[in-house]
C-alpha cells in the first residue's frame, strides 16, 4: 500500500507542472482621490448594457467602440472625463472587457458610476 505522503508529493508535482504562475490580464483600479481637478471640456458618457453600449447617445457594438471614441480624443495632451453607467443586467466580465478596451486611451479620466 502507496504511503499517503508518496500520493501527496505525486499530487503536489502534479498541480505545480500543470498550472501556470502568470497573470492572465491585469487591470489597475484606484481608488478615489481627494481634490481632484475638473476635466477640460465636456464628459463622455457611455451606458454599458448586456446586448451593447451607447456612446454619448449613440448604439455601439463592443468591438467598435474603439474607433468611436479616438473621434473624442481632446488635443494637447488634455485629458476627457469618461463616465461609464451600467445597467443592471451587465456582467462584471462585460465591465472588465470595456476597461480594457479603454486601458490604452491615456487621455481619458474613467470613472465607473455606481
């Protein structure tokens, strides 16, 4: 009969060779700051819903969002209050899946609207 510490360092190998150590995706969330400036110019807003998104009004797809919003995108190195509104239906993975979608846009100040 196989000792149980045998089967418990076969498992233990077992797991370690089978998983990986990498992140998947990182997204960086930070917390609200104190005295936070006003952005120039006028808020984006976009409503995020489980079948599509709006866009300052206007119906998205998910996938072209990103060509939409590089028309907003203010000169200058200024940067663009983005406010994100989410409905009650929508997925915490549909909500990662728009902030990464935004990760590149550096000029713009995201916010999550609760």
């Amino acid at each position: 009969m196989t000792s149980l510490i045998d089967v418990i360092f076969i498992l233990l190998l077992f797991f370690l060779l089978t998983s990986t150590f990498t992140r998947f995706g990182e997204l960086s969330v930070s917390t609200g700051g104190a005295g936070a400036g006003v952005a120039a110019g006028s808020p984006i807003f976009l409503r995020l819903e489980a079948d599509g998104l709006t866009l300052n009004g206007t119906r998205h797809a998910l996938d072209t969002i990103v060509p939409a919003l590089e028309a907003f995108a203010p000169g200058n190195g200024d940067e663009a209050a983005v406010l994100i509104s989410v409905a009650d239906d929508v997925t915490s993975q549909r909500l990662v899946d728009l902030l990464a979608l935004l990760r590149p846009f550096d000029w713009a100040d995201v916010t999550v609207l609760g």
